[in-house]
C-alpha cells in the first residue's frame, strides 16, 4: 500500500510542476494578459489537479477491490454477494462525471445469484447511482431544472454556471426519475403513517400555533402515448398544501377588530377581487400574471401605508413551512397532508387552524384528517372577500357607488363574524333583483353564487374568535406557493405528461419547504436500480 502511495505522490508532484510550468513558463505567456485568460487557465488547472486527486482516491478505496473473505452484500437483497471479475482481469471501469470534470472509476464487479444483479460495492459507498454523475452535481442539475423556467432554460444555466453539458431531455429524463424515487417514498411513508408505523421527526409538540392551508394550482398535460408531441392537451389541477407553524399568542380580546385598510381601499380591493377570479381559471398568456403581481402591490403599499405597518408584519409570523404537492386525487392528497402533519407533530399544537378556499374537496380532506385533531375550519378571508365584492357589484349594476358602500359594509359584518346580517342582506338583495326578472338574470346568478358560498361557510367564518386565538385567517402563505410553482409548471407551451407532473412538484416541494428536506432527501440512500440507456451508465443483467 505504501509503495503505491509513493507512486501517487510522485505522480501528482509530476502533475503540479507541469501544471506551475503551464501557468508561469513557456510561450502560453503573451496570452495570458486579461485577468479572464489567467482565470481560465487557472481554473483549468485547478480542475485537472483535482480530477487527479479524485480519481487517485477513490481509487485507494478498499471496496474498489475487497478481500475475498469480507462479506459484500447485494444492495437489494442484502444477502452475501460473491465476486464477477476473475483476479487477473482488469477491473471494469465507468467514467463518472464530476464537478472538476470526468474521472474514471475502476472496481469488482460483483453478482446476486438470488436477484440476478451485478452490482458494485464500491458505487453504493461512494453514493452512486446509474447516471454518470458525481451526487453533487446530479443535485446542482436537478435543482437548477426544476427552478428554472424550462429544461432548456436549465441546460443552458449549468453550461454557463457549472461547466456542465447536459442536454435538456436528459435534465428531463433526470429530474423525473429523482422525482418518482422522491414520490415512491412518500407513498412509503403515507403507508407506514395508515399503519400507524410513521415516526415523528420531532420529540416535542410545536410551540405557537399551527396551519394547514390547501389550495389548487393548475398545469396542462398531455396524453401519455402521445409520442413527442402534443396530442389531448388539457388543463388539469394540482393540489398543494402548505404546513406551518406561527410564532403567534391568545389575546384577551380581538387584536384587530377594524378590517385592514387595503380591503376598504377600492383600487385594492379591486385588485384583490380580480386576482382571485383570475387564478380560478386558465391563464393563456405566459408570466404576465406573476409579473403584474409581482410589481404592483409594492408600488402602491408606499403611498398607502403610513407607519401603521410594522404591526402588521409582526402578526403570524412563519416559523416553518413545509409543501406537500400533488397531481393525485384528493383521496391520495389527503392522506399525504396527514402524514405529514403527524411528521411534523402539528397535531400536538395546542392552537391550529385549516385555512382553505371553501372547495368541497378541501373540507372532506379538513373533516377525515385534521378534524379529529382539533384543527379549526377557517374559510381564507380574501376568497370570501372576493366573493363579496362581486355580489356588492352586481346588486347594484353600473352605480359604482352604491356597489362600494354594499360592499363595505358586507366586508365589515363578515371580519366581525356577524355571518347573521351578512346572510339576511345577501338574501335581501337576490330578491331584489329577482323582481327584475330575466334583464337582471346574471346579476342575481353572482349574487346567489355568493349567497350559497356563505351559507355553506357560516360555520368557518367566526373571525374575531380566530384573530383572539393568534389563528391565520388568510390562505395566502399556499397561494404564493402555488405561484412559486406555477412559475415552474404552468405556461401555455408547457404541456406534461402525468408522470412527469408529478415528479416535477415533488422536486418545487421539496425545494419549497424550509426543513432542510432537499438536503436531506439527496442524503438518504437511493435504491438500487437497473441502468438505462448505454455508454457510461452503469451495466445491469
Ligand atoms: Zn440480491
């Protein structure tokens, strides 16, 4: 051993004094004027020498080659495995793509009788799968390709940013096989949480109080044999939830009980009403949607918002959120959201709330899941405000005015949870305009959409009593998630396969949650898997 590390040593002193020789000496000299010349060439460098350590060490490695006697087990069945490659033969070798560059991996093949497997000690230590790629730089890709807004975008990024060549559809093919092993444990974990197997991450229960807010998104799909391009495109609805806590306290009383001035400023409450309408149903346009989000409330919150703000700010404060994503229905979505609330202990808070918009699905997942928990239905505020603004509007035609005031006032009696007056005016005003008959059809239609909407809410919209318990009253912590995620699925030239979908929001999700989980899913150890595809990957029976 020690003469073979003689060997690597002079190797390398070789190797730097060629590389001092390149950097200082000879006729590369006129070229390196720019600091850009002296850095690439270092850089260059710099890569190979580590390319030479990385390769020098792994090979070192004892697994590269183990003794006979040692017990080597096959990484799917975890029986004792017994060596492929005579003594004499040379080791086969596969060339693993680094962040310095290739380097080449030479070790024992060996095999399972049982699973008909080759397999290779030394790539389970080293955390290798059968990609090609060094685990690092396999995450640095998959991340940049699920962020970026498409897998060209992504490809692009790492050539100029990493010095990496992969071709989008294989930054594609990549993110959906991480994705489905990233889905498969999930669906592993929800079924040790249905046999009550699942264990709780943290010791203790959670202080503050808690949320669980659910809500949809949208992203096209298309057929699954539909070849490369695109046949039965349609929009289809991906549910999201968000899990938080909040570093929040019980008042005596309601600590707010005037409703915030954005609702009762009318270019806001506009925007508010109009946002909401808008995310329920396909947008064709690119990003314009997130681009005016994004600009115009800060422009206006400066003219608006006098020193009254900071205490805002300080309500509900988000200690940690994580995102659960899926393109399953909402049966599977449910029992996601439940283990991960059971993960994280959030049914051990003493306060905690379910925020959603008041879809049916939601509150069947709300009423199996976290009722029994004691969780708090509340219906998001800004939904229902929305809902309001439009009635108000509709009762009262072209009279701007008077729709305001209605307005105002309906908004008023529903932050302060009087659901009764609320009810009986909304009431009021489809009979009013039912006695205009046919001329005013559409006008009682939103009225009453808003009226049925209360109804079956009234039980989740005691506001003061949720604002006195430090509970969130806003579902809008899901809904700039679902925008985040959106900026990466949704697009009128993005059109998914099911799979892929659903691969695609594990990876948003994980990259979503403040829980360190990306981290900790690249450290868990992958399952073993065939290779695909030929050249580099690893070979398989
Ligand atoms: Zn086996």
């Amino acid at each position: 051993m020690d003469g073979k590390k003689g060997t690597v040593r002079e190797r390398w002193l070789q190797r730097a004094e060629v590389a001092y020789r390149r950097m200082f000496d000879g006729k590369s000299q006129e070229e390196l004027v720019t600091l850009t010349q002296r850095e690439d060439l270092a850089v260059s460098i710099g890569k190979e020498l580590a390319g030479f350590l990385l390769e020098e060490h792994v090979a070192m490695d004892p697994v590269a080659q183990p003794e006979e006697a040692a017990t080597t087990c096959c990484p799917k069945c975890g029986q004792p495995g017994t060596p492929a490659v005579e003594k004499r033969e040379a080791l086969p070798e596969r060339v693993v793509t680094t962040r310095v560059g290739d380097i080449c991996v030479r070790r024992q093949r060996w095999c399972c009788a049982k699973c008909r497997i080759f397999f290779f000690p030394l790539d389970v230590r080293l955390g290798l799968g059968t990609e090609g790629y060094s685990p690092t730089l396999l995450s640095k890709a998959v991340r940049q390709a699920s962020k970026a807004a498409s897998f060209v975008e992504a490809s692009d990024d790492l050539r100029e940013l990493a010095d990496v060549e992969i071709s989008p559809t294989h930054l594609q093919r990549l993110s959906e096989r991480i994705g489905e092993e990233w889905a498969e444990v999930r669906d592993e974990e929800v079924e040790k949480f249905r046999k009550r197997e699942l264990e709780r991450t943290y010791k203790e229960a959670p202080r503050g109080a808690a949320a669980v807010m659910l809500d949809g998104g949208r992203l096209q799909t298309r057929a699954e044999d539909g070849g490369r391009g695109v046949s039965d495109g349609s929009w289809r609805e991906s549910k999201v939830a968000c899990c938080l806590t909040l570093q929040t306290k019980v008042h005596d009383v309601d600590p707010e009980p005037e409703p915030p001035s954005k609702f009762l400023e009318p270019t806001e409450a506009a925007r508010l009403a109009s946002e909401i309408k808008r995310r329920s149903r396909p947008v064709p346009r690119r990003n314009d949607e997130d681009r005016k989000e994004a600009k115009s409330p800060k422009g206006k919150k400066k003219r608006k918002k006098p020193a009254k703000g900071r205490r805002r700010r300080k309500r509900n404060r988000t200690q940690v959120r994580t995102v659960v994503a899926t393109m399953e229905n909402s049966e599977n979505f449910g029992w996601q959201v439940a283990a991960e609330v059971h993960r994280r202990g959030l049914d051990r808070a003493k306060r905690k709330a379910c925020v959603c918009d008041g879809q049916a699905y939601n509150w069947s997942i709300y009423e199996m899941h976290l009722l029994p928990a004691g969780f708090v239905a509340i219906l998001d505020f800004v939904h229902l405000l929305a809902y309001l603004y439009d009635a108000a509007h509709a009762l009262h035609g072209s009279d701007a005015a008077l729709g305001w005031k209605t307005y105002e006032q309906w908004l008023r009696w529903a932050w302060s949870g009087e659901v009764g007056k609320l009810l009986s005016s909304l009431r009021a005003a489809a009979a009013k305009l039912a006695k205009k008959g046919s001329a005013a059809a559409a006008r009682k239609q939103t009225v009453e959409e808003t009226l049925t909407y209360v109804t079956n809410n009234r039980q989740r919209m005691n506001y003061p009593e949720y604002r006195r318990l430090g509970l969130p009253i806003s579902s809008a912590p899901v809904e700039s998630t679902i925008k985040q995620i959106n900026r990466r699925v949704k697009g009128s030239e993005k059109f998914w396969l099911e799979s892929g979908a659903e691969a695609i929001l594990q990876l948003r999700a994980a990259q979503l949650s403040q829980d360190d989980r990306w981290t900790r899913y690249w450290s868990r150890r992958r399952k073993h898997r065939r290779a695909v595809g030929s050249g580099r990957l690893a070979q398989a029976l």
